[in-house]
C-alpha cells in the first residue's frame, strides 16, 4: 500500500500548527518516523533470526516478537504519525528495509549466538526510544493524553522481547565476554535473574543498573 504523501510542512494540518512551526520538536518527529521504519526492519531480520534456531520453542519465540513488531509498526502509522502530523519517509522506509533483509541475511552467517545477542542489544534501544517519545509527548498535553501511556506500554513490550533474547543466551558461554565487549546486558532484571538481590559474588554486591561485571556470569554459571 503506498504511504500517504508527506505533507511539505510536516506539523500542518493536524492541529498542532503554529506560526512559528510545530509545537513538538523536529527531532521527535523524526524519531517517531525513524520508529515506524525500524519495525519492520525489525520484524524482516526476525525471519533470517528466526531459521539460526532448530527449536520449535525459540522458533516460536521469535515469530512471536516479530508478529508484535509488525503491530506496532501499523499503530505507528494508523495513530501516532498522522496525529502528529507526518507521514513515512520513503528514503528512510527503503533504509531500514534494506538493512532489515542485510540483518537477516547476516544471522544466517554469525549464527544463533550472535544473533539473538545483537537482537537483544537492539532492543534494549527501542524500549528507550519509545520512553523518549512518550516523555517528548508530556510537553503537549492533547497528545500526552491519547499517546503517553501506548508509548509506555510500547517501551515494556521492547524490554520484553530484550528479556527474552537474554533468555535464550544466559548459559551460553560466549555471553561474559560479549558483555564486556559490546556493553549488553546492563540491566537489573538481568542481575536479578543471575542472583537475588542480596546475594554477593566474589565477596561483593551486584552494583545495582551499572554494568554487569564479566565475572558475575563467570562465577554464577
Ligand atoms: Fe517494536
Ligand atoms: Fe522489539
């Protein structure tokens, strides 16, 4: 289906005009655009993902999450860019297109590990994209109303997919030195789920939502 053309001034037309130019900065706007074209370039690589795996769970799994990509790729365009008054950006829509298949190709070659490593990597980017929308929204209370709460519901949905891919990895041996060297995974569920709270590794604590140190999977697996 085409897309609807971009209007010349992206904010007219939607009831956020003003004199000046629109009421929500141009890069939040952009990001909204940017989110809409990296779902589907999300849900393609899911597919490339999805055949590293023999397991009809994680096939499974990861059919799942790209169903939930595509869902909010089509929220995106029916609700959130027109209220906000833009429209796909078809240079952008073929990028992320290509690179979605490029990934998807890619997973073939690197195999299940890193794949799945990336793909949680990445999504822990998207869960913070979405609360960055949802916050950039608060400064216009109309679509705060109709938008925030989507938008968090959105960022959760990432972190659960993020959750899940770290799931798949969490014994593999490669996942300490991939932490180390490309900083995923860093968050608390990710300690919690490695130790209770309490619990004290090498005879100290988790730091809580720094960085997992190398040595925590080493000593826990
Ligand atoms: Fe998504
Ligand atoms: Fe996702």
């Amino acid at each position: 289906m085409p897309f609807p053309r971009p209007a010349a001034r992206p904010w007219q037309g939607f009831g956020l005009s003003s004199a000046d130019g629109p009421l929500l900065p141009l890069p939040l706007l952009r990001l909204a655009q940017q989110a809409h074209a990296a779902e589907r370039a999300a849900a393609i690589a899911y597919r490339g993902h999805r055949c590293c795996f023999r397991g009809r769970v994680q096939r499974q799994q990861i059919h799942h999450i790209a169903l939930e990509e595509w869902r909010h790729r089509a929220w995106l365009r029916r609700r959130l860019l027109p209220a906000l008054g833009v429209a796909p950006r078809p240079l952008m829509e073929a990028a992320y297109l290509l690179l979605g298949m490029a990934i998807a190709l890619t997973c073939l070659l690197i195999g299940p590990f890193w794949a799945t490593y990336f793909a949680g990597r990445l999504e822990h980017g998207n869960g913070a994209e979405y609360d960055r929308l949802a916050a950039g929204l608060l400064a216009h209370p109309q679509l705060a109303r109709r938008f925030h709460q989507p938008l968090r519901h959105m960022a959760r949905v990432e972190r659960r997919h993020e959750r899940s891919f770290f799931g798949l990895l969490r014994h593999h041996p490669l996942l300490p030195p991939a932490a180390g060297l490309f900083g995923w995974p860093r968050r608390r569920w990710a300690i919690d789920t490695l130790a209770p709270p309490s619990a004290a590794v090498g005879g100290q604590a988790f730091p809580q939502w720094g960085l997992l140190p190398v040595s925590a999977y080493l000593q826990r697996r």
